[in-house]
C-alpha cells in the first residue's frame, strides 16, 4: 500500500479512536431496572445519557445518579447484592434554588432549608409505590450526577 494510503487509514483510525474516547467521556448507556420510572420506563429498556453539570439539570429531565446506600440495622447498605453503589434513574424534581419540596419530600423537613441548596438534587421516581428516591434518601449531591437522559427506549439488541 503507497504511503497515501496508509496515512488516510491512520487518520481514520485516529478519528474513531477520538470519538470513541469523545463517547465514553460524555455518554452512558444504561439499561433500567425495575418499576420506579413506569409507565416512562420499563425495566429491560436502555437509557443514553449525556453527562452535564448539576448547573444544566431542570426540573422534569430524567437523570442518572449513583444510588445513595440504605440504612438496614443500622448499617449502610448499596442496594445491589454486591455492594456496588449502583444506578438510579429518576426525575429531577427541584435543583437547587428551587423551594424544598417538603410537601411531595417530608424527609426534608429536617434540613429546614426553604431552598434546595447548592450542589443538591430532588429526585423522584414516576412511580412513587416503587421507587427508591429522595423520600427515603434526602438530596443527592452534586458528585453522585451522572447525567441526564438524552435518547430513552434504545432498541434491543
């Protein structure tokens, strides 16, 4: 193969390396599990989301989030078997600024804040019967963001 040519499959190779690199930087696949955001989503389906900023969220985007652990006896548990802390997918219901939901949230009576604050997240699942949300955990800090939904009920495989 001339030299031409090799540099034009370098190059290709280099642009898909980069978006390659570019699409595990900025998005995440994720499949959904169980009943906490039906009729939206069913477990089995597949979510992309887009990482962004605590500071781009709005209330109603369907979010990912590292799920915050359980008390059980006292202890601090993931709610995956393994103890990974695992991934929740909800809706962002207020960001910070936005007034403490207390009346949808009344564990957050207890902070006695009047506003979400900053670096903060309520989230709730559209199906409150079977979600694990923010009425059980409180907020979920900034770090614990992953993104927010961009395409959801990618097809199977």
């Amino acid at each position: 193969m001339p030299l031409l040519g090799w540099l034009a499959v370098a190059a290709v190779v280099a642009v898909a390396t980069a978006g390659l690199l570019w699409a595990r930087r900025h998005l995440l696949l994720v499949g959904v599990v169980g009943r906490s955001m039906e009729p939206t989503l069913r477990s089995g389906d597949r979510v992309l989301a887009r990482r962004v900023p605590l500071a781009r969220i709005r209330p109603g985007d369907v979010v990912v989030v590292v799920a915050p652990a359980r008390m059980t006896a006292g202890r601090p548990t993931r709610p995956d078997a393994a103890g990974n802390p695992g991934l929740l997918i909800k809706r962002a219901y207020a960001v910070p600024g936005d007034p403490v939901p207390v009346d949808r949230v009344p564990l957050l009576r207890q902070g006695g804040e009047r506003n979400v604050p900053a670096g903060r997240l309520v989230v709730l699942g559209d199906n409150p019967s079977q979600s694990y949300d923010s009425r059980e955990c409180g907020y979920i800090a900034e770090p614990d963001l992953l993104g927010v939904v961009v395409r959801p009920r990618l097809p199977a495989n």
